[in-house]
C-alpha cells in the first residue's frame, strides 16, 4: 500500500522503518492542505496530526485513499460524514499519555501559583528579589475537574497528592472511581462555585463548546484559576479574557487555543482574519492572552513527551497494519 505520513519527523521516519519494509511509505514533513493534496492523489493511506485539515476539499483531491491513521485521539480535524460516503476507514490513538497530560497541568498550575515564569525571568535579568513574587499552596484548595476520562482521573490523583479536596463533573459518573480516589460528583454549578481551580478534560464538539462562557465565568468563585489542556474551544475566548479582567478569573493556564491552526503562524492570521471560517474576534482575542501577565500559554505541548509521543507512533503503527492485513483496530468511522 501507498501510505504517506504527513507533519513527520527523523523519530517518525526512523519508528516507521518496519512498516517501509512491508509498503510503499513516504513522509511529508508539511501539514496536508487542499494546496498539497492534489500531490499525493494516488496515496492509499495517510498519516496525520491534528494540524493537518481533511476537509471535503482535501478528500475530494486523494482519489485512492481508503485510510486515515490519524495520530491522535480527537479526530474533529476530519471530514467524517465525506469519510463515510467514500467508505473511508479512520482510525484513531485512543488513549496515550493520560498522565503526561496530567502533569501539564500541575506544571502550569504551580508555574502559576508560584509565579515561576516571572521569577526564572527576574533572576536572568540579575534580580534577584522575592518582592512582588508571593503565591499560594495548593493544598486545603479545591480542584474542579471537569470530565473524568483517563486523563481527568490522573488529574484527581495528583490533585490528591497535594493534598487539595477535589469536586468533579461528568455526563456519566463513576460512583466506584470517585469512592477509590476520594473524590466528590457534583452538578456543575456546584463546582464553578466551590472551585478554587478549574481544570478542563472533555472532547471537542457541539455538546462541549463553549462550555465555559460568560454564565459559568459569572459563576465562578472569584478569584479563581482555570487550566485548560483538552481543546481550545471549549473555552468562549473573549468571556474569558473579560472575566481576566474584572478579576473574576486571576490566571489561567492554557496548553490549546480557540482558534490554534489559525494563529499559529503571522501569515496564517493576517488571512485567517478575513476568512469567514475563522472567528476574527477570538483570534485577535488570544493575541491578547499573549501579552497577559496573568496567562500562561504553552504551544499544545501537553502531550509532548518521549513517552507519549512513542505509544502515539507504536498505535498508529499498528492501526495500519491491522488496516492491511484485514483486522483493522481503533476504528473510529
């Protein structure tokens, strides 16, 4: 089979060294976009980040393709609907790194509640000073965990361990887990009232957009302080910036964004404002978390370790081999 593997790397070269010596595999180091689609028309399998967009336009262009094999779990950067009238197979990573995304969020949270950055920053200026650079502990404080999948369970746990009292929300509770980890299920109104922190761990889509605007920041307690490493638009941008600025929010620690692919380049903004598939108010909206003392933004690299990224490429692996050999796994579509 002709497979290419796109946003690739010399690790994901080097990982799909076995599966080279089975197919045809190629590697394209860009993101694959209507403008190179048209390139790749007679590939049968391809291999995608979340960066890369398989639109209707992007399908209509890979004529042979029976196989998507997209590195990660969410797949909201595809077509599904197209993939299901062409009989296209997706497969997804359906778990990896629960507890690497886990850590992100407590490596933002003390960067944070310790003013990490803005002291690493004044001590390479040579001042070195404590003034102005108090924080707060975490334990006694309580944690609101919002979705208590794989990754939201990880966060409990090391929540735990700071000892911090912790409150959660999900659609389906699992009464047994929080009696396990000592944790308490509450109505999500309770817990955007009781919370000291918030910390997001749901999927994309129409059920979970925004789900944090402008009702649930008025909810919150004040002062509090929202990490966010699931997807960029659960979050109502310009809410969150105006409660950042009334106070209501004291910090927030962000690993995605609302309009991520769109910002992620000066030229890709300078277009994107302008494209009607693009919120203009959010993008310029994130530009200004940018500039906030009070926000810390990571580059989506919660997931990003040595770890994670290799069960990651081992999965995808795997997903195509079973693909070829009739017993495809992790099929999403």
């Amino acid at each position: 089979m002709k497979i290419i593997v796109f946003e690739s790397d010399e690790r994901l070269v080097e990982s799909f060294g076995g599966l080279a010596s089975e197919h045809d595999v190629r590697f394209c180091e860009e993101t694959l976009s209507a403008e190179n689609a048209g390139d790749h028309a007679d590939a049968e399998v391809v291999s995608p980040f979340t960066y890369s967009t398989l639109d209707a336009e992007v399908l209509v262009r890979l004529s042979e393709l029976q196989m998507i094999a997209t590195r990660s779990t969410g797949y909201d950067h595809i077509d599904m609907e197209r993939c299901a009238e062409r009989d296209i197979m997706v497969s997804n990573v359906p778990a990896y790194g629960q507890n690497t995304v886990a850590e992100h969020v407590f490596a933002l949270l003390l960067a944070v509640s310790h003013n990490i950055v803005e002291a690493a920053n004044r001590v390479q200026r040579g001042e070195f000073s404590a003034a102005g650079l108090q924080g707060f502990d975490l334990a006694g404080r309580t944690m609101g965990v919002i979705g208590t999948g794989a990754i939201g369970r990880h966060t409990v746990r090391i929540a735990t361990g700071f000892k911090m009292d912790v409150l959660a929300f999900d659609i389906a509770p699992d009464e047994e887990l929080a009696g396990r980890l000592g944790f308490r299920y509450v109505a999500m109104d309770e817990l955007l009232a009781q919370s000291d922190v918030v910390s997001l761990h749901v999927p994309g889509g129409e059920s979970t957009h925004h789900l944090l605007s402008a009702p649930q920041f008025g909810a919150m307690k004040e002062g509090v302080i929202v990490i966010n490493t699931s997807r960029g638009e659960v979050i109502d941008s310009p809410a969150l910036l105006e409660a950042l600025s009334s106070g209501k929010v004291a910090a927030a620690g962000l690993d995605v964004l609302e309009e991520e692919p769109a910002i992620r380049e000066e030229a890709e903004l300078l277009s994107a404002v302008f494209d009607r598939e693009h919120d203009p108010r959010a993008i310029l909206t994130q530009c200004a978390f940018v500039r906030l003392r009070n926000v810390l933004i990571t580059p989506h690299s919660a997931f990003h370790t040595r770890e994670a990224v290799q069960e990651i490429i081992d999965t995808t692996i795997e997903n195509i081999r079973g693909f070829a050999s009739g017993h495809p796994q992790n099929v999403v579509s």
